[in-house]
C-alpha cells in the first residue's frame, strides 16, 4: 500500500496518470470525486463512453439544483484535464476491474493516495478483465441510426448506411423530431393510430413519424401528407409505394382546404412557412386533435405589421426586431393554443441550428376551460398590444 504524504503536485500527477492507465486498459469501472471545492457540486463520476467510434473520458457533474451536465475529455488531453480536475475535490476513489485506490486531500493541503502503486502494478499485468465500454447515452437516444430503407430512398444515406455530409442536419432534426414524439407517446391512443403531416414538403419526416409507428412500434398506422407542389407529391408517393408503406398516401393540395377522411390524432409540421404554421395549427385545433408538434420556419407577418410604440426601442434596430417578431409570433402561437384547452411548450429541435422551435401542445380541455379562457383574455390582449389595436373589452370564446 502506498501511503504518500505532500502538498506539491506530484499525487495529482500520479492519479491522473493512474486513471488515464485504467481507461486505455479498459479497466475503469469508476472514479467517484466527492467533497468539491465548488459547494454548487455534489459529487463527479467519470467513466468512459464510446462517443462517435472513439473512447473518451465523460465527466459527469452532479449539482445541488438536480441537473446534470457532462464533459468529455479526449485521452490524448486527459492528464492535464484530470490534474485541473482532481485539483478541485478533496476525495476521489478510483474503482477498477483490476482494483482500486483512494485518493484524500486533507484541509491544510497535504495529500495521500491508498493503494496507488499496487493499483499500477495490477493494472500493467496481462490478463485484466475489462469493462464493457458503453455508447453515449444522447446516441442511445437515437429512434433512426442511418440504415433504415427510407432513408437511402430519400438521399439521407448511403448503402451502408452512413449519412451523408451534406444531410447531417437534416437527419438531427428528424431524429430529434420523433424522439419528441416518443416522448409524447403516451397521450397518444395505443395500437392504432391516424395522423396528418401538413405542408410536409420532401416528407422526410413523414416517413420518419410513419416508420416509427408502424416498423418500431408496429401500430396500424393511417398517416396523410399534405402539400401544394404536385411533382413532390408524386415522387413521395412512389417511394412510399416502394417501401411497401400501405398506410402512407400524400395528397396533392391546399392544407386550408383539406378535409381528413378520418380526424387525426397526432399533427406533426416541420419547417411550414411564415403563415403556413398557423393554418396547420388551425386545421389542427378544427379536428380537436390530441397531439401537436410544429416547427415554425420563416416569420415575417408580425415583422410586417408590428405598430407598438413602447417596442420602438426594439424596432429600430432591423435585426433584433426580427428577432423578438419570431419569439413573439410563436409565443403567441402557443397561447392559442392554450386558449383551445392545449398544454403547450417551446422546445429546442436541435442545438444550435436555424429553425429550432418545437410547438408542443397537448388537448387537456375544452375551450369553455377557466383555463383557456384566461388564456384567450391573454392571448388577444398581447394581440392588440403588438398591432397597436384597441384592447378589448369584453372577450368570448371564438
């Protein structure tokens, strides 16, 4: 057992050195770090993780508000990360399929670490067990990995597989689409289910959304896609047609016109223009639809029309005015959609990319609601204050 006692650097070395030798050797089952400097810190427990095809170490901070964050740290960076690290906690215990140590820094500074070289030694022998190294956790997250048919059909793809550069973002915001409806699943009826994608474009999503539901989750899915542009709608219904997906047709025509054979229970939109998204959700609302998950694209009508002097400060700069129009106009959306008994939220589709606002709404209640009517008190007070309108007095229902 090594027991050494000092102040200098040399142990933060050593266990950097020591825990990096155990995640090259695959031997790392743990390191636990405890009593942080920073009170705002639980605890820290690194572990290694396979992060696009590549081990590294995560870093996973505990904080005293319950959140969680994660950083991951290349072994090539590791021992000067880990002595920055190890520098910031006064306890750290090291588990290995091999062993394990401890590590004690006492408060005048001085430091110890039980079992150290014996851990090395272990550690440097043939034979060790190793430790099954485990994916990210956000990859694991994934509903599509690439090598589903409809996506090679649709140009997302190769053969093998591997996305295309020039697709990646494409790919993020669908997978990140239907992971939120996974995370919605279970508002939606089970088995069997119907749902309209409007404005659906090339229809990436809708053969993502139909895909999930009838080849992950094997429901009996009856799904329409809507759009104006006839020649997209014809290439989407052959590929459809190709796929052998029978419960997927798309429709040629306007959504405001569009009248669904059998009402939907979930609506999904990505990427409808400007006005475009509020005629999806006003179909939406129209059939009474359970579920609703939108992302908005370009916003332009309020930008056109905000008359509010108390936001000039605002307006006259060209570019924040665009800015505020777009939260603005989508915060209004949701009240809305609060105001027909939804629940909403505004979510992130994808991290740091344009057109990145998830309309979430949920029908909990009727539009005769104490709710909802607060919310349409709300929702057209904020109207006449952007458009310079009279405030109303007295407000029903629509």
């Amino acid at each position: 057992m090594n027991n050494n006692s000092t102040s200098n650097p040399v142990n933060t070395e050593k266990l950097a050195s020591l825990i990096l030798l155990a995640a090259e050797k695959q031997s790392l089952k743990k390191a636990v770090f405890s009593k942080p400097a920073d009170k705002t810190i639980v605890r820290m427990v690194m572990t290694v993780r396979n992060i696009s095809s590549k081990n590294l170490l995560q870093a996973e901070y505990f904080h005293t508000d319950n959140k969680a964050k994660h950083k991951n740290i290349s072994f090539e960076d590791a021992e000067i990360e880990l002595s920055k690290i190890i520098s910031g906690f006064s306890q750290i215990n090291l588990i290995c399929t091999a062993g394990s140590c401890e590590y004690k820094l006492s408060k005048s500074g001085s430091s110890v670490i039980i079992g150290e070289s014996k851990l090395r030694r272990a550690l440097l022998a043939d034979g060790i067990d190793k430790v099954s190294i485990q994916k990210n956790n956000i990859e694991k997250k994934h509903v599509l990995d690439g090598s589903e048919p409809f996506l090679k059909l649709l140009g997302i793809s190769d053969e093998n597989g591997r996305i295309y550069d020039k697709k990646q973002l494409k790919f993020r915001q669908i997978n990140r689409f239907v992971e939120m409806i996974r995370d919605i699943e279970g508002e939606l009826p089970k088995g069997e289910i119907s749902i309209c994608d409007l404005c659906c474009g090339k229809s990436y999503l809708s053969f993502a959304v139909y895909h999930y539901f009838a080849n992950v989750l094997n429901y009996k899915v009856t799904m329409v896609g809507v759009d104006l542009k006839s020649d997209v709608i014809e290439y989407c219904s052959e590929v459809a047609e190709k796929l052998g997906f029978d419960g997927l047709r798309f429709v040629c025509g306007n959504v405001l016109d569009f009248q669904a054979e059998v009402l939907p229970d979930l609506v999904v939109s990505l990427h409808a223009c400007d006005t475009a998204t509020d005629i999806v959700l006003d179909k939406a609302i129209e059939w009474n639809t359970k579920v609703i998950l939108a992302t908005p694209c370009c916003h332009h009508e309020l930008n056109h029309t905000l008359n509010c002097g108390k936001l000039s400060f605002i307006a006259e700069h060209s570019m924040l005015k665009q800015k505020f129009c777009d939260a603005a106009t989508d915060a209004l959306r949701l009240k809305r959609l609060q105001s027909r008994g939804y629940r909403t939220a505004a979510l992130e589709l994808v991290e740091s990319a344009p057109k990145n606002i998830m309309l979430r709404a949920v029908k909990t209640s009727s539009a005769d609601s104490p709710s909802a009517k607060r919310a349409k008190e709300e929702y057209e007070l904020a109207k006449a204050f952007l458009l310079g309108a009279d405030i109303p007095t007295s407000r029903g229902n629509e």
